[in-house]
C-alpha cells in the first residue's frame, strides 16, 4: 500500500514538474508563439495519458490549460481572456487535450490487454506441453500441481480428484487446510470464481456434465477465459492419459493372449513329437521280440527325445527366469575363442556337414561375461545357423573390436531371412510362418539370446539376404574396459 501511495505521488510530482518546465521554457528561454505552447503541453499530456492513465491526463489537461491561458494567451499573467478568438482556441485545446488523453488511454489499455492474452496464452502453452508429454495416469496426477504453478506462476496450487478422493499439493501450505468435504463442495462448483480477498482462483474440472474435482491457485491473476482453458487442459490431460492407460492395458492383454497362444501351440507341439516317440519305442520294446540292433536303436530314439524335452524344459527355465530378472550375471574376464571353441562341441553332430571357420583377431582381449549364459549364445547361434542352411555349407564365425567392445558374428550361407521378419525373429515364441526347411523349436532361442546379451550389457542384431545367409551380431564389452 506504502509503494503504491509513493508512485502516485511521484506521477503528481512529475506531472506539475513537466508542466512547469514548459511554462518556464518557453517564458524565460524561448519565446515561442501559443500555438507552439499548445502543442508542447499537449505532447506531455499525451504521454502521460499513454503510460499513466486517463485520470492523470484529464487534470494535466486541466492544469495545462490554466498555465495556457495564464501565461501565455493576452492579457497574461491573468486569467482573464480579451480575444474571443482566444477563447475559442483554449476551448479547443482543452477539448483536444481530454480527447487525445481518452484515445492515447484506450490504446494504452488495448496494448496492455493485447500483452496480457499474450501472456495468458503462454501461460496455458507451457502447461499444455508439460502435460501432454506424461502419458501415465499415476506419474501425471503428481505432476499436475508442480506443472500449474511452474506454468501460470501461482506461489501455491491444490489439485483435488473425485475419482480417488486424493489431496495433490503444490507450494507453500494454505494457511488453513481445506477438508475433503470442501473440495467436494468446490468441486460442484458451477463457475470458476475468484476471490481478491484470499487472492484464490477457483477451477472446477468436469467431465461433460459430471465433476471430476478441482483446482484452487493463490497468488496469480488470470482471465475467466484462460482459467476456464487452463481447467479444460488438466481435464483432456487426464482423459488422454486414462485412454492411452486402457489402450496399453488392452494391447498388452492382446499381447499376453498371442504370446499364451504362441507359447501353447509351440510347446504343446515341442512335447507331443519326442513323447509320441519315446511311447511308440518303449511300447515297442515291451510288446515284440526284436533284435539287439533294433533296440538299441529303439533306445538310442528314447534317448535322443528324452535329451529333446530336456532342452525344451531348460529353454522354458532360462526364459522364466531372465523374464522375471532373476539372473544375476557373474561378469568376469573371459576368451571369447574359449567360449566358441565349447559351443561348437556342444553341436558337433549337427556340424558334422558344415565347415566351421573360425576368424579372431590375434590381438582379441578378454570379454566380461557369464561363461555359462555366454556359451548358451553361441550355442543357439551356431545351431541356428546348422538347421537353417543346406548341407556342405560353410558357417563363419569372427569377433573383431570395436570401441570398448567385441562384436562377434556367426554368418551363414543359409535361407536367409525376410526383411519384414528380422525386428520379429527376437520376439518370444516367433517362428517364421515361411520358414524352410521345417524344422523343430519353441521360438525362444533368440528371445533368450537377447535377453542374456543384454543383461551382459550389450546388443545383438541381424543382417539378412534371403537366399544369400544370415549374420546375428552381438556385443560384450572389453574387460579392461569394465575394470577401469
């Protein structure tokens, strides 16, 4: 209140000082003909009437034309006016002065209001892209109050939702705390309203005709319009999220039922082929009088299934437990050539008609990695690359570095894969609906490859031709790189 006692003074004070500047100026320094007068005192009400307001400019025109007629239209130094002519152009003057004051004020105010849309506008742009970048509903509904104040430059905002009857805060506390049962009441409210008194905004939120809740400001001034928008925003920023909510809930439950159906198809086939089997061999053995050479061959089919259900029962595991993050990788230096060199034991019946060629760098340093996951990896692949090429093909397999990192690839001179298929082939129980030639799996190798390479910190990918081979390319990071 001191302050803006002060600053009217001060206009009043510079009021009377340019007026009596001009009288003085054009008295003892410049003796200058009325109408030049006139218009001196006019530019300074016209500026007074542009920055300070009308009420200001109407008493300086009041004052000028006193100082007009007393010093400087004949008889001066008195107020008394001899020429009719004079006394027409004071009227004029005066009537020029009030008028330019009223237009130079209503532009005064047009811009005033033109910088205050512009700046309300701005107010509901930060707010609408702070909110419409959160999608989640919990995540948004926090943020709300912080994205408000940060926005409008409120010193404190109170978010209340009907749907969960929960309290959001933003700010200072209230001086008084406001019960559930008020922001119900404020939430019913009909307008939005506002109180100098407490310096309040109200805004209730509505979702068509039904209440949704309510948000209260304090200390910020906004329009009626920009509040009501600043209210439709917080509500289309909660619907959006909601929808974006169910339509993630209802594409993960399609997902959840594909993968399900993908999974049962592929395991109930996987377990039916070596079960069938083993039954048709052991009832075999146990129902006719055969040769030792066909039971052992018998017995080498039983063995070879029972081995079948073991992997797919250990690919089941693997992929259960790197999905629910289970899996703790013991990371420690490792020879990448060690690794391989144990993979392609594991899969020296199916490499009995594939050359294996195997290209490392002399200067290959160590890898950190999980010797036991790690080997699973380059076991998939190079089974992979087995079943999917024909016979006598050769199959590659190389690491070269690159960065802080390895990047081993094992090529094939196989199928190849289609284009539109590479970003699916790492996708839980896919399998290629053109796949050739037909061979058994669940479709979890690769889910499982990717999972254990990126829990190593790495990446693997893919580079097809179909009918010129595939490349699956993976990363580990150097060891001397992890120690440092």
């Amino acid at each position: 209140m001191n302050s803006k006692r002060f600053i009217t003074a001060a206009r009043w004070l510079g009021i009377l000082s340019g007026l009596a500047i001009i009288t003085a100026f054009f008295r003892t320094v410049i003796h200058a003909n009325p109408t030049t007068v006139a218009l001196s005192f006019l530019l300074l009400i016209l500026f007074i009437a542009a920055n300070w307001g009308l009420r200001y400019a109407i008493v300086s025109s009041l004052i000028a034309t006193a100082c007009y007629n007393f010093f400087f239209l004949p008889p001066v130094d008195t107020f008394t006016v001899s020429d009719p002519q004079n006394i027409l152009a004071l009227a004029v003057f005066l009537i020029t002065s009030v008028f330019a004051s009223r237009s130079s004020n209503r532009i005064r105010m047009e811009s005033d209001d033109a910088r205050k849309r512009q700046a309300e506008l701005e107010v509901l742009y930060r707010l609408g892209r702070g909110l419409l970048q959160t999608d989640e509903i919990i995540p948004l509904t926090n943020a709300i109050p912080a994205a408000i104040e940060a926005a409008s430059g409120a010193h404190s905002v109170v978010f209340y939702l009907l749907d969960n009857d929960s309290v959001y805060r933003s700010g200072p506390d209230w001086p008084a705390a406001l019960s559930t049962s008020q922001l119900q009441e404020l939430s019913n409210s009909p307008a939005v309203t506002f109180s100098p008194a407490s310096d309040e905004s109200v805004i209730p939120l509505r979702t068509g005709v039904r209440p949704r809740g309510v948000v209260i400001l304090r200390g910020v001034r906004l329009s009626t319009q920009t509040l009501e928008a600043l209210g439709g925003l917080v509500s289309i920023s909660l619907d959006r999220a909601r929808a974006v909510s169910e339509l993630t809930r209802a594409e993960a439950s399609r997902e959840s039922e594909r993968l399900r159906g993908w999974m049962m198809d592929s395991i109930t086939h996987e377990l039916r082929t070596p079960l069938t089997s083993i039954k048709a061999s052991v009832t075999t053995l146990l129902t006719a009088q055969l040769p030792p050479a066909s039971s052992r061959e018998l017995l080498t089919i039983i063995d070879e299934e029972a081995d079948r259900l073991n992997r797919l029962v250990a690919e089941a595991v693997d992929m259960a437990q790197l999905d629910s993050q289970e899996v703790r990788m013991n990371l420690t230096p490792q020879g990448l050539g060690e690794m391989m060199q144990k993979a392609i034991g594991e899969n020296e019946t199916l490499l009995e008609n594939h050359p294996i060629e195997v290209r490392l760098p002399t200067t290959l340093p160590r890898v950190m990695a999980d010797p036991i996951w790690m080997e699973k990896v380059l076991d998939n692949l190079i089974e992979n690359a087995a079943k999917y090429s024909n016979p006598d093909t050769p199959i590659f397999i190389s690491a070269e570095i690159s960065g802080g990192f390895v990047a081993c690839s094992v090529a094939d001179r196989g199928f190849g894969i289609d284009p539109m298929e590479q970003s699916l082939i790492f996708d839980k129980f896919y399998r290629s609906p053109n796949r050739r030639p037909v061979s058994s799996g669940t479709g979890m190798g690769l889910a499982i490859c990717r999972a254990i390479v990126e829990a190593h910190g790495g990446q693997i990918w893919v580079t097809s031709q179909p009918g010129q081979g595939s490349v699956f390319t993976f990363t580990l990071a150097v060891a001397q790189r992890q120690r440092g």
